[in-house]
C-alpha cells in the first residue's frame, strides 16, 4: 500500500491546490465506521458531507450497482432507460409531483433550476429575470449556481459573473419581500444552510419568500441537495417547513455515493423546458440510477427516519451539555454548533480525528455533524465523548 508520504508527493505534484486534506487515506467503510490504510477504524460523523446516508457500502446499494454496472452501463439519454425512469417516478412521488431532470451534482441542479426559472419568467414576458437567494446560502460553485452564493461570487477574482442575482439578508423577512417584484424569476433558498455552519432559515423569511412569490409569479426553490435524502428527519426537508415550493434540487446522498443530482418540479412547471433545452451526458444513467432507487428504498423508510430524529435529538442534547459548546443548531442528524470564544474549530476538528472521530469545520467558528443516517445510540455517545474530551484537552 502506498504511504501517506507518497501520496502526499503525488497530490501536490499533479493535483489542483483546490483541498486543504488531511493526511488520511480512508480505504474502507461500514454503517458509520470508516478504516484507514493503516487500518485504524474511525467513527464517521461526516459521511462525505452527507453523501453516504445509508451507511458506508450499504449492501443493499452495493448489490444494485454490481447487478447493473455487470448488465448494462448505459446507452445515452436519446433512447428509453428504465431505472432512470424508475427514479424519476420515485422523486416525483416522493415530492413535488411534477416532472424530474437528472445530472450528476448539486451544482449541476442548481444550474438546471436556475435556467428553467429564467425560461419561466421569459415565458411570463419578464425581460431581465433576476434570482434572489440568501446570505450564507451554497449552491454550488460552476458559475450560475456561484452567482447565487453570496459569499463565493467574488466578482474580482472570477468576474465577469452571470448577471441578475441578488443577495439578501439572512434573517430579514422584509428585505426579502422588498427584494422580491415582478422581474423576480426564483427565490432560490437552502431550507438549513450547512456550508454556513448549519443554520435553518426562519419559518418567517420561509413564509415572506413563498407570499412573495405567489404575488409576482416567481418560483420559489428549495435547495435540498444537504438537507434532502433523509438528513432533518424526513426523506425531504421541505416536508416539516410551513411552504412548498416550486422546484426543489436534491444531490448528495440521492445517488447512494455515486454522483447523482435531480430538480423535481410542481406538476403545473413540467413542461417548462422543451427538447433542446436542457441535458447531461451521464444523468440518469442505469448504474448511477440504481444506485439512487436503492439509497431511496433505504432511506425513504419510517424506521431509518425515526433514527435520525432520535439520534438528532440525542445528539443535539449531549452536545449543548458539553462545556466550550456555546450554541448547538439543527435539524435531525444535520447539526452544527458554535464553540465557546477561545476555542479554535479546526484545531478541535484535527484533535477529533485524532481521537478518531470524523467531523468537519465549515468555517472559522462553526463545527458541523452529519453522521450516516444509520448510527446507533451507542455510537452517538461514542461521538459526544470523543468530541467532548477534543474540546477538554
Ligand atoms: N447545494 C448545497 C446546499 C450544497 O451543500 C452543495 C454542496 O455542498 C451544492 C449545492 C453543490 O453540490 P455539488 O458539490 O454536488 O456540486
């Protein structure tokens, strides 16, 4: 096996310096456990920023890539595919009822609902459509989706960016309305901001954006591509909000660890986009789509739910009892917290895998949580004291 040295010398020699990694190589995983190349076994409250929901190789997953990856790889989206159509089906079931669009990420849905939001307005005879998002929202980084993330659309290092975007305060309900009129295309919202550190948005700015957008014609999107999949305690989260919304994105965990990235529409916006208008080469194809049905049959599972909100909750509760935790926020099994001032995140996130315990740290002050959906009680106490005596030392 290569040692962590080498591969060191190889990222730096041949890769983009786009990652701060760390210096581990996870070669294998289980439910919530991961090992190293040096087989030291970790205990996973990341699970590849909330990708592997279901569990590291979940065999029910595993057993539907190998069965299709050994069948049939795919023949292009210019001739009928049945898993891909299958999971289409099970999106709009599961959501908005409308019609679905696959890719392959987050950024690649974001950039798909965006467009479509701009046909619509156009349809609508909006001349110059704007889309309004929120402070602190992500919603990928290609260069619609960038445009839409406030605090990444640095015009001066990656300008000119696409025009007709505008950003709004986080936690202000009237700022948004006011932000909100007739050339107003989406308003385009991450129900529970993670890359900001875990920070649902309030009921009140939910409530303003979805009244907003009924009085204008503007479509109002909800970024799931974190919080979907199972993540707040409900396969989607827009299921526990006051609103729905028109077009909602999903990603991440959608695909079982395979990359897999959808926007589902209300039944009344299906036929916006024409042949032509939109398309991927690898979206929906059969691997990736069966990989998908499957992390939906784990997930979209009453059991597996119930977990998340009792693991969420034990969680939520051990972490606030922690001395140095000054503020814990979240929904389900994604949580973030704030330390006490003094102490420094990324320090406590690199003694925390030393302790063997896998968390990310989001931004200077901020740790985020998001354990595979399957952890046990057992390891969420595991979690809390590994995480409590990082803090301690
Ligand atoms: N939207 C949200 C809410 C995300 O958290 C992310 C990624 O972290 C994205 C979009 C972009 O997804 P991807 O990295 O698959 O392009």
């Amino acid at each position: 096996m290569t040692g962590i040295d080498e591969l060191r010398s190889l990222e730096s020699r041949y890769t983009m310096p786009t990652y701060l990694r760390a210096g581990v190589e996870f070669v294998r995983g289980e439910g919530a456990r991961l090992w190293d190349s040096e087989g030291k076994e970790y205990l996973d409250f990341f699970a590849g920023l909330s990708v592997h929901n279901a569990g590291h190789c979940h065999p029910r997953i595993v057993a539907a890539i190998a069965e299709q990856a050994t069948a049939f790889n795919g023949s292009s989206n210019l001739y009928l595919s049945e898993p891909a159509l299958r999971l289409a089906e099970r999106l709009s079931g599961s959501s908005l009822g409308g019609k679905v669009f696959l890719c392959n990420s987050g950024a690649e849905a974001s950039e798909c609902a965006i467009k479509l939001a701009r046909k619509h307005a156009r349809t609508r005879g909006v001349e110059s459509p704007e889309i309004v998002s929120l402070d602190g929202g992500f919603h990928g980084r290609t260069l619609g989706a960038l445009a839409a993330t406030p605090k990444l659309a640095d015009e001066g290092r990656f300008g000119p960016l696409p025009r007709g975007f505008v950003a709004v305060p986080r936690d202000d309900p009237g700022a948004l309305r006011a932000a909100i009129g007739p050339q107003t295309a989406a308003v385009m919202i991450e129900p529970i901001q993670g890359e900001a550190g875990i920070f649902p948005i309030s009921d009140g700015v939910l409530v303003a954006a979805r009244e907003a957008c009924d009085g204008t014609g503007a479509l109002l999107i909800l970024d799931e591509v974190q919080a979907g999949m199972g993540r707040t305690g409900t396969l989607w989260a827009h299921e526990q909000l006051p609103v729905s919304p028109d077009l909602m994105t999903a990603a991440k965990a959608l695909g079982g660890g395979l990359p897999v990235g959808a926007v589902v529409t209300t039944l009344e916006l299906g036929e916006t986009f024409e042949p032509g208008d939109h398309g991927t080469t690898f979206g929906g194809g059969p691997v990736a789509a069966s990989a998908a049905l499957a992390a939906l049959d784990v997930i979209d599972d009453e059991t597996l739910l119930a977990n998340v909100r009792e693991q969420g909750e034990a969680l939520m509760a051990g972490l606030a009892a922690i001395e140095g935790v000054a503020e814990v926020r979240g929904r389900g099994l994604m949580v973030g917290l704030t330390l006490a001032d003094g102490l420094d995140p990324p320090s406590i996130r690199d003694r925390c895998l030393d302790a063997r315990l896998v968390l990310n740290c989001p931004g200077p002050r901020a740790l985020r949580l998001l354990p595979p959906l399957v952890v046990s009680a057992g390891e969420v106490e595991e979690g809390l004291s590994r995480l409590g005596a990082s803090i301690s030392t």
